[in-house]
C-alpha cells in the first residue's frame, strides 16, 4: 500500500508545545493560529485556510508553517508545498525548540510518503540521536521516532522489526504513563494493524479493542483515529471473511471522513480503496471498479494525476480486471501506473517493486513465463539495491521466482528459489507466522511430489504443522492453510485416505472456530468430497457434496465460478454410479448458476459444455447430444480467443473420437485429430502422455488409409512423447512400438520391424499382460516377420505360441488360422 495512512495521522494529533511570547507571534496571527487549531480535527480544509492566514500576517509563524504542512501532506497529499512549508519551519527554529524534532519527523514522513526509504532514514536518525543527545529517550517525542520506524518497517514488509519498533514505542508510552491519550491509541492500532500482517487475528482484535476503549473515554469518535481504527476492523472482519461488519465499518469510514468534510479531497482515496477491497473481497468487480474511478476522479480534479496515490489505485484496477482475465486493461493500467512512478522520480520506490511483481504474476496468468520472470529478476535487484532482503515481501517475490521455474519445468531452479525464500522467512522474517510461509512450503511440497519424493514433501508439511503445533498455534489461518496444503499434497501423492484426513481436519477447524459462512469452508468441504470420490467412496462422496452445497447456498460472498466446478464434479460421480439422470441434473444447476452469475462468456463455462458433452458421451450414450455440446465448447474457444490451451485440445480430440467410434466417420474424425495436435503445438508441452495417446491415433488413422509414411511420422512423436512424459514402461507404449514395427514390415523393413516387436513384447511381459488380445497379437506379427526373414524355426514356434494365446481367449476362428501356419512350419 502507498500509504499506511494511520500511521501518517500520528502528528495530526499531537498536542503541541507551543512558545507563547509575544516575540514570536503577532496577536492578530496567534488569534488566526488558535482558531485554526481548534477545528483542524474536524474540519482540516477551514484550518489550513487559516494557517495559511496566520502566516501571511507573520512571516516567522513556525508553528503555523508546521500545522500547514501536516495538513497538506495527509489530506491533500502534497508531499512538494507540505516539503517547502517544513523547510522554513525549520529555517525559523533551533535544534533546543520543542519544535525541531517533531518537523524532522514529518521530513521522514513527507519521504515515507514518496516511497523514498533512505531519505526517510536519515530524518528519523537525525531525530534519534537528537533526543539521544538531548537525554531524552524517555519522551514523547522518543515514543513516535520508534513508532515511525515501525511504520517504516511495516512498510517494507519486515514485520518482525516493525513489530520490535512499536513494542519499543508502547514500553516508552507506558514508562511515562501516556497511555490514555489518542496518540496511544493510534499506536494500539498500529501493533493491532502487524498482528493482522502476521496473521494474529485474535491479537490484533485485542489491540484493536484496547484503541476503542481509549477513543471512547476521550469522546473522539468523531475524530480522524476513529475512522482509521474502523478501517482497520474493516481489514479485520474481511480477514475473518465476516462481509457484513466489514461493509458497517467501512461506512463508519465514509460517514466519518465526510462529517469533516473531506470527501473531495485525496485523502477519502484511502475510504475508496477500503471498499474496493470490500468489492473486491466478495466478488463485485463492477463496484471495485466503480470506487477506482471516484478515487481517480478526486485525484484529477485536484490535479493530482501524477501523484503516488494515482498510480496505486490503477494498480487496483489493474487487479480487478486481472482477476477476471481481462488481461488487456490489467496489462495498460499497470503500464499507466509505472509511468507515473517513474515520472515521479520513483523508479527504485517501493510502490516501484510491486508494481513489477503485479506484472510478474499477470505475465505467469498469462504463462507469459519469460517475461514474469525479468519481472520477479528486476523486483528481486531493486530489493536488493535497497538492502531489503530480510523482508517477507523479499522472500515472496524469491517465491515467485520458484513458481516461475516451476511452470518452466525447471525444477532445480524452482527448489533452489523456494529453498532461499524459506530460509530469509526463518531467520529474518517471521516464520511460520508469515503469510508467505504456508504458500512457500506448499509450493516446494508440491514440487517434491513431482520429482517423485511424496516422503520429502510430507515431511516438509509435517514440520510445519508441528512448529504451530509447538506453538499452540492451531486455530490460526495459517495452520488451517498448512492443513489445506498438506491435504494437496497427499492427494498429488495419491494418497487420498491421508488427503481426506487432513481436508476433515480443515473443516474440523472452521467449524470450532465458528467460520462456517466463508469460501474456504466450502472448499475444504469440497476438497474432501473429491478425496472419497478419488477413493472410490461414492456414497460418503454424495454426503459430503450435500453438505457442501448447504454451505455454498448459505454464503455471503458466492463464488459461483467454483461452484460451478463442484456442481460438474458431483455430475460427473453420479454418472459413473449410473445415476446418468441426476448427473444432468447437477450440471443444470451448474449451468443456472453459471448463467443468474452473468458468467455464459467466461472460459469456466466452457468447461461446464465439455462436462455435458463427455457425460452425454460416455454415460448416457447420446452421441448426437455429445456432438453438439462439444461443438457449443469448441465454439466457445474461439470466440473467447482461447484456442491455445489443454482443454481446447481435449474437446476436439473427443469430437474426434465420437466421429470414429461411433458415427463411423474416419474420415472427420481425423481431421479433428490433426486439429487437436495443432492446437498442441501451440503449446510446447509435448513430454505429455496425452499428446503421446493422440499422436498415436493419428497414426492409426493413417496407417488404414494405407498413408504408411503419414502414420511413421506420427508413432514417431508418439514415441517420443511417452518416452520424454516417463511413459516407457506402460502398456501403450507397448502396443505403440508394435504398430510401429507393422508398419515397418509393411515398408519390407522386417529387421527394424522385428526389433520393435521384440521390444513391445518385453514390456508386456515385465507388466505380466501375456493373456490379453493385444500379447496374442505381438506374437502372431512377429511369428510372420521371422517367417518373411527365413527364420522358420523361430516363426513355427511362435506362431504354436500365439495359436495356444487366442485359443484361450476364445478366439477360434484365429486359432484354426494360426494352427495351420505353426503346422506349415513343423510344429
């Protein structure tokens, strides 16, 4: 965020010590002066036109050049006159004023504010060893300096230190008993606002209640504190996915910020941005997207285009309209934004980094993966640049990094980069406590599953659980998020019984912890539905989908997208439970739902069409009604410009299979077949057993229209598909290097031919399928292949062998063929 705005409202209210000689202020300036600080709580635009008043009656008005800035900064923020006021602040004062350290302090937060680090540490050091110097560490003065730290710190995401910096600033508070006051309330939201950061909801509610009890007691509920501690609470109740008291404190916020009248100015941003995260939250882009233009719209009206603000509020659109996949207007907001930034000599800000990984993680929606990558790289040097690298936000961006090189099939960079992130999250970040930390461990988990270690990656998951365990941290989001991992992990691992444990457990938790009205409830419910699907265990699998769509129906914030993936879930267990009528059922609701949602042009609809097409296919047997589904999908495709992904692949494939297995229409069928493989070339993933299966039909297809030289071609990418997807050892691979020596022989290459024969058998003997058709078949080919080498001997006894094989399996008609052929040859 660019601004931690509860943070920057800290001199706002300080009560200050003001020089009441007369050698200072003019009578007529003081009177102007006074008037204005009385209401610059609750109307701070009529105050800064009277400090401006004041000021131009007395020249020398320190004071009022001093409250002119605070105002202009957090208000209007104009960093640049709020800079230049402070300058001849300080011009007026010397180092003994009362004054001095508290306009070095707004220095460091005019820097904070234009993401200006070092320029921010240098005034908050000044200040330090001012009041060190002074003898004055027991002040108030010396209680916000460490406050601002924190504040800085929490703005480069180090929450470990930020938490050290306002634990510091509360023992000072305490030790001289200003704990009472509303500048102890802001820092109780502070530390309540980190505690959130670090996931410690329940801590964060009590330091949110201890800043509640305070602004009570003062009768400031009318204040600028007030609305920032509802904010807060806001941010609470959406981590707490409680949408209703989060929506009531935003409009505290907005209610507040207009009773002092600063609904047109750039600070009621910040009230915009709390209700596009509202918006946000529970899905409503439109209305996300409707606060981003009023927050612009106050921003350039002001003339305030090119401010920092601006460009984090189209980084908001650019988020919105991310997640709806509309990667076009992402992608420009982004752009607009980064120019602002760099326009505002901010190019190696930190608004600058998360502009840069916001990038990275739409390039990687986009499986833009080289691109995502010089875009983590170039946040990851600007970080380092910094010396930021014992942040979280330093690790997350090492994490997507590991990502990256995972979607690029590159897993020892991926491990290596996720390895990096978890070491700065233990020994300099905070752990377990992170809320990168569940992520980072789930991630190299997942990878471990890959590389084939199931055993390296639980107990990569086990130790996690056990450090909260340890900690008696186990109602905590992050413990039922390493539940949730550790569940996906066994499930990759096939192990499903495990899976289910562990997704049991998750829900298990929301349950105790009363958050059964949230989206991640239903998905754990879900998730351990697909468990006993996976098992086997349809009925419990039926119990458990009941249970979830109770809970769906009850949702405040609907995913209806995910629901829709549930609905076609259930449909597809009940049609291979022969329940092919309640399995079209399901996929009705799914489609209602998809369709109420306003969601028919979206790509998750088209799967909806593919599940209708496969189930019309495969259980219900309407092949006419299978055809057109799996035409409305393959449509779809196009028409959403998606045409190069797996799942475009698949429809065309089964429209494929539909026109050759049962509409007898070779001829069509392989004409989507060569289309499906196009669309695979597109992708550039064939170490895939699926496009090693479809190569391999189109072989087949070719080689009956007596192509020879078509079909070679494509058992030969067949082969080397199976052979790159670690698919030697299977029975397809068996039978395809078969086919490859039929047609050798055919070619009169009866060596190489031969070779490949013997090759397939060897695999179907180590996978013991010798009494099947397929083996009966091995063998009878190469029996004539020997005979076509001269071989007779070995061709007598073999075609004995395959004669024996088909006469087990029933066939006689082959057996009195092959019979007479071992005879032929002696045996």
């Amino acid at each position: 965020m660019i601004l931690k705005a509860r943070a920057m409202f800290i001199a706002i209210i300080l009560n200050i010590l003001l020089l009441s000689s007369q050698n200072v202020y003019a009578s007529s300036s003081e009177n102007v002066y006074n008037e204005a600080i009385k209401i610059k709580n609750t109307d701070p635009v009529q105050a800064l036109s009277l400090f401006k008043k004041a000021i131009d009656i007395d020249k020398k008005s320190a004071a009022a050049y001093y409250e002119a800035a605070i105002i202009l900064r957090v208000y209007y923020y104009n960093e640049g006159e709020a800079d230049e006021f402070l300058n001849k602040c300080l011009g007026l004062i010397k180092e003994d004023d009362p004054l001095y350290a508290k306009v070095l302090l707004q220095k460091g937060h005019v820097y904070i504010a234009k993401s200006d680090i070092k320029r921010a540490v240098e005034y908050y050091e000044k200040i330090r060893i001012h009041l060190e110097k002074m003898k004055q560490e027991k002040t108030e003065d010396y209680a916000l300096i460490l406050q601002s730290y924190g504040d800085l710190y929490y703005h480069r995401s180090n929450y470990r230190k930020s938490l050290e910096y306002y634990l510091a600033s509360d023992k000072v508070f305490n030790t001289i008993k200003d704990v009472n006051s509303e500048r102890y309330a802001r820092l109780m939201i502070d530390l309540g606002d980190i505690y959130l950061a670090m996931d410690k909801a329940k801590k964060a509610g009590e330091y949110y209640k201890k800043s509640e009890k305070i602004i009570r007691a003062n009768g400031l509920t009318t204040s600028v504190t007030y609305t920032d501690l509802m904010e807060s609470y806001g941010g609470l109740y959406l981590y707490l996915y409680n949408y209703p008291e989060a929506l009531i404190c935003f409009n505290k916020v907005a209610s507040g910020m207009n009773e002092m009248k600063l609904q047109n100015l750039p600070v009621f941003t910040e009230t915009n941005r709390s209700f596009i995260r509202y918006y946000k939250n529970i899905g409503d882009y439109k209305k996300a997207i409707e606060e981003c233009s009023k927050a612009l719209e106050i921003m350039g009206d002001l003339g305030f285009k090119n401010n920092l603000v601006t460009a984090a509020i189209m980084m908001d659109l650019s988020d919105i309209y991310s997640l709806q996949e509309k990667y076009t207007e992402a992608s420009g907001f982004l752009v607009s934004a980064q120019k602002i930034i760099k326009g505002t000599d901010s190019a190696e800000s930190r608004l600058y980094v998360y502009n840069l990984q916001d990038f990275a993680v739409l390039y990687l929606r986009q499986k833009d993966y080289n691109k995502a990558l010089s875009s983590f790289q170039e946040a990851a040097a600007l970080e380092e640049s910094q010396e930021n690298t014992d942040s979280e936000n330093y690790a997350a961006i090492l994490a997507g990094i590991g990502q990256t090189y995972e979607s690029m099939n590159d897993q020892a960079n991926a491990m290596l980069h996720f390895k990096k992130a978890l070491d700065i999250l233990n020994t300099k970040g905070t752990g377990p406590d992170s809320y990168q930390y569940p992520n980072v461990i789930g991630r190299s988990a997942s990878l471990l599953v890959k590389k084939g270690d199931s055993a390296a990656a639980m107990k990569s998951c086990n130790d996690a659980l056990k450090l909260y365990e340890k900690r008696k941290d186990t109602e905590s989001h992050n413990y039922i998020r390493m539940l949730h991992e550790s569940g996906i992990i066994s499930a990759e691992s096939k192990n499903f019984k495990m899976a289910f444990d562990f997704f049991d457990k998750e829900s298990a938790r929301y349950e105790k912890g009363g958050m059964t009205d949230n989206q991640d409830y239903f998905e754990a419910i879900n998730s351990s539905a697909l468990s006993l699907r996976d098992m086997g265990n349809a009925v419990k699998y039926i119990a458990y989908y009941k249970k979830g769509r109770e809970v769906f129906l009850k949702l405040t914030n609907k995913d209806f997208i995910r629901y829709s993936f549930f609905l076609s879930d259930m449909a597809e267990v009940l049609a291979r439970n022969g329940k092919t009528d309640d399995a079209i059922k399901c996929l009705d609701e799914a489609d209602d739902v998809m369709k109420n949602a306003g969601h028919e042009n979206r790509i998750e609809y088209a799967y909806l069409l593919y599940k209708y097409g496969t189930i019309n296919h495969y259980a219900k047997e309407d092949y006419d009604a299978a055809l057109v589904y799996y035409s409305k999908c393959n449509d779809m495709y196009v028409k959403l410009g998606k045409t190069d992904n797996f799942d475009h692949v698949l429809v065309k494939f089964q429209i494929g299979n539909v026109f050759r297995y049962k509409k007898n229409n070779r001829d069509l069928a392989l004409r989507f077949y060569i289309e499906s493989e196009k669309v695979f070339n597109t992708l550039k993933e064939k170490d895939n057993a699926f496009y090693a299966e479809l190569c391999s039909i189109i072989g087949i297809s070719f080689y009956e229209k007596g192509l020879n030289d078509y079909a070679l071609n494509y058992y030969s990418k067949s082969k080397n598909g199976y052979e790159l997807s670690g698919g030697k050892d299977t029975a397809d691979y068996a039978g395809l290097l078969m086919n490859i020596g039929i047609v050798l022989s055919d070619l009169k290459y009866y060596k190489d031919g031969l070779k490949y024969m013997l090759d397939s058998r060897q695999i179907y003997d180590k996978l013991k399928l010798q009494k099947t058709y397929e083996y009966a078949n091995l063998v009878s080919n190469s029996a004539q292949l020997y005979a076509l080498l001269g071989e007779r001997e070995d061709a007598g006894k073999l075609y004995r062998f395959s004669a024996e094989l088909f006469k087990s399996l029933g066939e006689t008609q082959v057996y009195q063929n092959l019979d007479r052929r071992a005879k032929d040859f002696g045996f």
